[in-house]
C-alpha cells in the first residue's frame, strides 16, 4: 500500500525520546506503549520528567525502577487493584525521584493551556489543599472578572516535549485512531513530539470516514509511527485485549525489592536467559 | 445455601447508606476503585427506573463521557454533577482527606497513591460522600498528616461543593456544615454508639439516642443482589464475586 505516515521501526522510535525529556503518558486505563516502554529501557534512557495524563501505573513504575526517571508530575501513581507501584514507593522513601504531586484536573488543564499556545489556565477548587503549598509553580490571583474577592488557581502550561502512547489503528496516511480515548489526542495536541505505536495500519483513510474521524488525531499530531502487535501487554488495550492479571500481578510482587525488581526486568525486558 | 445470601453483609450496609443518600439527585459520578459506592450508584439508579444517570469511571457500559479524562471535571464545575465519592488513607474531623501519605512529606513513611481529582471535585460537587470500610483511630484521625482536598473553606471562596457524610464500617456520619464537624447520624446493626467513639481519633455530635442504619428494603437487596450485581461485575469483578459470587456477565 501507498503510505503517507512516517512509520519506523520500535528502536528508532524510542530514539527520538531524549534523555532528560519530559514524557507524557496515559494511565493504565488508555492506551499504553508497554513495548515501547521495553524498548526505552533497553536503550538505557537517563533522567525523564515523567508526566502522568493525569496518573502513572506500570510503564512509570517500570521506568523508574529501570532507573530512567528523574522527576515526576502526576495526580496519583497506582497500580489499581495490584497495589501502589514498589519502585515509585521505594525511590520516594529514599529520596531518589522528586515527586511534583497535581490533581488530575490540574494536569488536563496545563496540557490544554499548551494545546492553546497559552501560558497558564485558571482553575476552580485546589484551595486549601497543601498540594498548593508544595507547588511554587502553581499560583493563586483574585479573578480579575470578579467583585473583588474571588480567589482563583493558575496552573502553567505543560508542554511535554514527548508524548508516548499506544492506539489500535493507523492508517495509510499515518491518522491514528483513539477512539474515545481523547486524552490521548489531547497529549498529541499539547505536546512537541508525538511517537505512538499502533496494532496495525489499516489501508485507507480515517478522516474520510465521519464515524471514524471523530476519534482520530489527525497525522499533523503525529511525529512518527511504530507498528507493535499487541504492544499495550500486559495492561491491556480496551476492546481489543484484556490486561493479563497474572502477569500483572506477577510484576507487583516482584517489584517489592530492587533485586525482584532486577530478575524481573532482566527475563522480561531484557530476556535474559537464567543460567 | 451459604449465609452470604441470607445475612445482610457489612458491605451491603454501606452499599444501603449511600443508596439512600442518592435518592432523587439527576447524575451521580463514581471514581476509581469506588466497588461500593458503585454499587450503591447503580442500585439507585435501579431503583429510580432509570431516571437517575450514573457515569462510573472504568466501566465501558455505564460510562457515558466522550471527551477524555477531563470530561468529568469539567461536567462537575458546571454543576452537571450532583453526586461523587471520595475516601482517604486519613480522614479528619474537618472533612479533611489524606490521599498522599503518612509522615512529612515529600519524604513520607507510607505514600498513598496520590489526590486523584479530589483537590478539585470536592470543592465543586454539592453532595459529596465520603467512604472507607476500615473505622479505626488509624483511618480517622484528629488531624490529616497532608491535606488532599480540604473539608472545609473561609466563606468567601467559590465552594459549591464539600462533604455531605462519611460511611464507614460502623457508621454513617453527617458533616455539620455550620459547625464544621461530623455528626454521628446512625449506627450499622450490632454497633454500639459507644464502639463508634471508642474506634473514632477525632471528635465529633453524638445525639443521646442514636437509630440503626436503615437496611434496604426485601425487594431492593434482591434487586442489588441480582440485576445490579451483575452490572457491578463489569467494572469489579473481585468485588462482585466475593459479596456476591457473581461473575461478570
């Protein structure tokens, strides 16, 4: 087939994330780049600004124990039904990872600001809450709109400069399809880089079809593509695959330690074979 | 049988506490990892033929937002929400909740997962319900060790929204809002008002007379059991087949 989409393989794709990049990722729930995710760690990847869109589970929690993280923005970092992700706990007791904790609103709100090439977003609630106490960066003005006595949050623009994700389709032209999954597009608007791994690239065009068109980012979004059967194992891709709550589960078990943490890594993501 | 179907369970106790608090709103929202809530959301729903919308987080069925992440955020501040739940590792006698952890932050002894939307939602939703099963001086405390959402705010702020109850294992507390302080509004079947104080860090209204919470009703509890448990299945399978031993289906 005749295509217009920058498709590259999966190694060349986790290139183009330098070290020290602030990297946007969906929550578990979305569409996660678990491969790609692999692929970063591989490489051996240094110091990411991680951002949660609006909370980390598995691919941050596997990223900071492979020791790629330096920072992280996010609402909350969990696991769901498997707990709180080990390695972020353990780098937060030791002081290993600076923590910059939002609500999740806040963070919808900062990329949209930079969706809008805007500087900041003001924001209702957050008052009160010490969240506000630990975030210089987070500002409170009396609305300028108001009698004079209304007390409102602006939030600066986050612009990351990669958003990573998985999405079931792309096609010929390299429109990605998310379907309902529009934080996704919301990551792709905001962000200076868009790298997305697909289940596979469909011969024809999303943006003729209306029904389809409404759930795709358009290829302006996207920096390049990388073709990866099922490469949103084991959390899953809604609709298409369940998550593997073995697999899952097997993970949080095995991230208690450093050393669970290592055995873990070196059969999955580096398939080592034990001796 | 097992006593599973005949017995009412502590969590079915809950689940007919927060039903009640649900009766005639138009639109409950229920967050993540809310089984009981959701429970309770969808047995309202039920219950009112329908004319109560229900928009459960991490369900594909009773989920109707198309907009992303932010779309619940944005319906609440409209006001489009009437109903929402939040829990904490640490709840106060101010409404206040800790989602971020214990000790001195950042560096905290134990880390929770994080706020979730609670910084914000709680400030916007009128009606919002606290849970968390486990009722001891552990979960409710004088004071939080950090604040996520803040119970209660100085007069002038834009709140339309804050804490309406707490529902725990042992009790459905109200939130006084002129006094800014819990009231001990029922106990669940075989507490004593005296074991709710005993389990209970921080102060709070303690009528003379304090009644049983109200169970549900024959009709409802098979209702929950059976259509509504199924639906609860979708999004909480664990939960649904534990309570209930229902599959999803």
């Amino acid at each position: 087939m005749h295509t217009g989409a920058n498709v590259i393989g999966l190694e060349e794709l986790v290139a183009r994330i330098p070290d020290g990049a602030s990297l946007a990722i969906p929550p578990d729930y979305s569409g996660c780049a678990m491969e790609a995710v692999k692929a970063l760690i591989r490489r051996g990847c240094r110091n990411l600004h991680l951002i949660g869109v609006p909370s980390g589970g598995f691919q941050a929690d596997w990223l900071i124990g492979a020791g790629c993280v330096t920072s992280v923005e996010a609402a909350a970092m969990t696991l769901g039904e498997f707990g709180t992700p080990p390695r972020f706990s353990a780098a937060i007791r030791e002081g290993r990872i600076a923590m910059k904790d939002a609500t999740c609103p806040a963070i919808h709100a900062g990329l949209q600001a930079a969706e809008k090439g805007i500087p900041f977003m003001p924001l209702r609630g957050i008052l009160g809450s010490d969240l506000l106490k630990h975030r210089p960066d987070w500002k409170v003005i009396d609305n300028p709109y108001g009698d004079g006595d209304d007390a409102i949050v602006l939030l600066p623009a986050i612009q990351p400069d990669v958003a990573l994700f998985h999405a079931r389709a792309a096609d010929r032209e390299g429109n990605v399809w998310i379907g309902v999954r529009r934080e996704l597009m919301l990551m792709a608007h905001a962000a200076r880089t868009t790298l997305v791994t697909v289940e596979r690239i469909e011969d024809r065009d999303f943006l003729a079809d209306d029904a389809m068109a409404a759930g795709t980012i358009p290829a302006l979004y996207i920096s390049a593509i990388s073709v990866v059967p099922n490469g949103a194992r084991p959390v899953g891709l809604a609709g298409v695959y369940p998550a593997d709550a073995a697999e899952l589960s097997a993970y949080a078990e095995a991230a208690k330690t450093a050393e669970g943490f290592q055995r873990w890594a070196d059969d999955v993501i580096f398939a080592k074979v034990s001796a | 049988m097992s006593s599973r179907n005949t017995d009412v369970s502590r969590a079915e106790i809950m689940i007919g506490a927060i039903t009640r608090m649900l009766q005639g709103l138009r639109h409950v929202a229920v967050g993540n990892s809310s089984p009981i809530p959701g429970s309770a959301a969808l047995l309202a729903r039920a219950i009112s033929g329908g004319s109560l919308r229900v928009s459960l987080l991490g369900s594909r069925k009773h989920n109707s937002f198309t907009d992303g992440g932010r779309e619940l955020f944005d319906c609440a501040a409209q006001g489009r929400i009437d109903a929402f739940f939040l829990s904490g590792g640490q709840i106060d006698g101010a409404a206040n909740i800790n989602l971020v952890g214990l000790g001195d932050y950042p560096e905290t002894k134990v880390r929770f997962p994080g706020s979730f939307g609670s910084a914000y939602l709680y400030h916007l939703i009128p009606r919002v319900i606290l849970f968390r099963e486990e009722h001891t001086p552990r979960t409710l405390v004088p004071k939080v060790d950090f604040i996520s959402a803040a119970g209660v705010s100085p007069k002038n702020e834009y709140r339309p929204g804050g804490p309406y109850a707490l529902v725990t294992g042992l009790c459905v507390f109200l939130f006084d809002k002129e006094r800014r302080r819990f009231r001990l509004q029922s106990t669940h079947p075989g507490v004593k008002s005296a074991n709710v104080r005993e389990a209970t860090g921080f102060d709070y209204i303690a009528p003379t007379t304090v009644p049983i919470t109200e169970p549900l009703k024959t009709d409802e509890l098979a209702l929950l059991r059976s259509e509504v448990a199924r639906q609860v299945a979708e999004t909480y399978p664990a939960f649904a087949a534990k309570t209930w031993g229902v599959v999803n289906g």
